[in-house]
C-alpha cells in the first residue's frame, strides 16, 4: 500500500491520514460497524414493536424510512470495509477507488415535516440521524481522497521531458 499522498505542496490531506492510518481508521471504522449492529437490533427488536403502536401514515413512513436507512448503513459499511481492505493490504487503492465507485454515498432521508414524521420513535430517528451524520462524514472524505479534490495519479499529471529521458537512458544502461 502506498502512503498517503503529500504531492499537493505542503498540504496534509487529513482525509487519507484518517483513512489510511490503521490506528486513526478503527475508531471510525467501529463506530460505523457499531451502528449498524445496533440498527440491527433496533430495527429486529424494540423497533417492530414501536412500529406496531403507529398509526397508518407514521407506519408507511417508519417502513419507507427503515429501508433508506438500512440502505445508507449498507452502503458505509461497504465503504469502511473496502478501505479497511486497503489498511490491510488486501487490496490495493486502485482496487479500492474502482470498487468504490459501486458505493453510493447519497441515500437522503424524508424531511422533518414529512406527515407522520413526529410520530416517528426516538430511538428510531436517533439511529436515523446519527446514521446522516456518519454518511456525511464518510462522503466528505471520501470526496477529499477520491474526488474531484483528490490529488491526480502521477501517469495522469504533466511529464517532465528531461525526468522522462533521464529515466530511459537508466533503463537502456542498466541503472
């Protein structure tokens, strides 16, 4: 595995520290695990009984919503998983950055003002909320390492002519 990249001046890209640093990547890592685990919970246990005490519109709304969830908690672990495989030297970043591009980072919630939305759960909208929170989270830094900010691959950056030559010339000689 590469380190992270420091191509851009002096610029210290936090992202790809935080990402790519085994010790600052676990407490990310199980806090998106943990969080899945316990929607699980919820969402098996007290939450099918909370869902039973709703009324029609908040149930239809509780259902709708628990998939959006499970969905945007699917597709962090994905990401976590993938960039723990990075860490780990199972994959390498290309890899990572092709499969990556499999994981949507978008999944949007209905509004507070949504009919029904008040009689949501607590505990639900708590999962539901700290689930956006992680999302957002893991996208900004997903888009600081693989986005449009992230710093290009070197085959993709301006070659230097004479770093090309001198580059031949220890090749042809052997160097």
């Amino acid at each position: 595995m590469t380190e992270p990249s420091m191509e851009c001046g002096n610029t210290i890209r936090l992202a790809e520290r935080r990402v790519f640093s085994q010790s600052s990547f676990k407490p990310l890592y199980d806090e998106g695990m943990g969080l899945v685990e316990q929607t699980a919970e919820y969402l098996d246990g007290q939450g099918r009984a909370d869902a039973r005490k709703l009324s029609r519109l908040a149930a239809t709304l509780y259902a709708a919503e628990s998939m959006r969830l499970t969905t945007r908690l699917m597709q962090v672990a994905s990401w976590l998983l993938l960039q723990r495989a990075a860490n780990s030297g199972e994959m390498t970043r290309d890899q990572v950055a092709a499969e990556k591009s499999k994981v949507r980072l978008d999944t949007a919630s209905a509004r507070e003002d949504a009919a029904g939305w008040g009689e949501l759960p607590a505990s639900f909208l708590d999962l539901v909320n700290r689930s956006l929170s992680l999302q957002a989270l893991v996208r900004r830094m997903d888009d600081e390492i693989y986005g449009e900010h992230a710093p290009r691959p070197a085959s993709s950056r301006r070659s230097n002519p004479v770093s090309d030559q001198i580059m031949l010339l220890n090749t042809a000689f052997g160097r």
